[in-house]
C-alpha cells in the first residue's frame, strides 16, 4: 500500500479572490522523481494544461522545466491575478501507484472551510473537474456535509455552479473541465465540442478549456 502525501502546502496570496482546487498531485511529485519538462509545483506536470491555460488567458508567458524560475513565475502570476491554489487531499493511500482519482483510499481532505475563513477575500472556488467519485467537487460535498454546509445549486449546465455560505458570506463554486489530458475524450463527446470542431478543424481540447476557464478565471 503506498501512502500518498501531498507534496505542497497551499498556496494562497493575500488578498486571493479565486481559489483553485484539485484532489492531489501524481505520485512522483510526492517521491520526487519528477521528469526533466515538470515543474516542482501545484499542477506542474508535463502532461498537464492549468498552466497552458492561465497563459492564454492572461497573456503571461511562462517556461515548462524544471527550474526554481518556472516556480517563481507560477507564484507570480497567481499573486498578479489574486488566484490560490489549495487542493482537498492532504492524504490517501493506493494500491497501484499511479494518478487515478478512483484510486484514492483512505482519504483524508483539508479543512477547507477553516482555510476559507482564514482567507475572507475568495469569493469562488474553480473545481479542477467536477462531481465524479473522489473528483474535487465530490470530495468538497462530503467536507461541507461534515461541516453541515449546504451546496445549492445556481446553474446546471456546463459547467456546474453552486453557492454556499460561511458566516453569511456567499461563495460560489465552478467545476471547470479538469486540466488533466485524460479528460480530452470526455471533452470529443461534447456536442457543443464536435459542432465547433466540425467547422474549424484546428479547432482543440485545449482551445474549449481555454474557452471555458475564461469566463471564470476573471
């Protein structure tokens, strides 16, 4: 059984006002046996698209290597744009090594409600993905559960809003299309994917991400 631990603590500048979340990084961020192209960050694998997207949709170029100036360039964007990065699993334990949300057992999320509170100024949080077992949204719903917090749903279409409340404040949250590329065939079935690839056949996974992240991510 490997003990999977989350490599990073939570990120968040002061005065955050967005507030991205995820379940954990692939098990080799934690070992640190990381490849030559990730980056020793949140979201940093080679294979990942957070960062592809946030420089679209802020015009900010940044590198993809393994260098203490990539992490430097990540915590500066996220500072310049008022974005935190928190994930819910502090913990778990696996089976088979790999990346797998499913995979995760024994989970043990992170207070995020106290984290919240202790950073009044977010007011969404961005799902990395949505409501599927052990996925951000669903482990975010056990936690309010756990907090006797109501998610009440706003919009039903993609992507899913809900609102809740701490202390009388309202806080909305988006589950975005997770950033992982393994989530590139769920995006081909997506009718409203297919009727804009089957005009523009340059048209990509990443140019539909990088569509909906935009309208939240400001």
């Amino acid at each position: 059984m490997f003990v999977h631990r989350h490599p990073y603590s939570p990120f968040i500048p002061k005065g955050a006002d967005k507030l991205i979340v995820g379940t954990i990084p692939p098990p080799r961020f934690s070992t640190g046996k990381l490849f030559n192209d990730d980056v020793n960050f949140c979201y940093g694998s080679k294979y990942g698209l957070l960062w592809p997207i946030l420089e679209q949709i802020y015009n900010r170029k940044i590198s993809y290597e393994n260098s203490t100036s990539a992490i430097a360039e990540r915590k500066e964007l996220l500072k310049d744009f008022k974005i935190g990065i928190c994930d819910m699993v502090e913990q778990c334990s696996r089976d088979k090594i790999d990346a797998s949300d499913l995979g995760m057992k024994h989970i043990i999320n992170r207070d995020l409600i106290s984290i919240l509170e202790s950073n009044p100024k977010i007011e969404k949080i961005l799902f990395m993905g949505g409501n599927s077992k052990n996925g951000p949204e669903y482990l975010f719903r056990s936690h309010l559960k756990d907090q006797k917090i109501r998610l009440v749903p706003i919009s039903i279409d993609r992507p899913r809003i809900h609102e809740f409340f701490i202390n009388g404040k309202s806080i909305k949250t988006v589950s975005l299309i997770s950033p992982s590329s393994a989530a590139n065939r769920s995006i081909g079935s997506y009718p409203d994917y297919k009727l804009k690839k089957s005009l523009n056949t340059e048209y990509s996974t990443l140019d539909f991400r990088i569509e909906q992240y935009k309208n939240h991510f400001h």
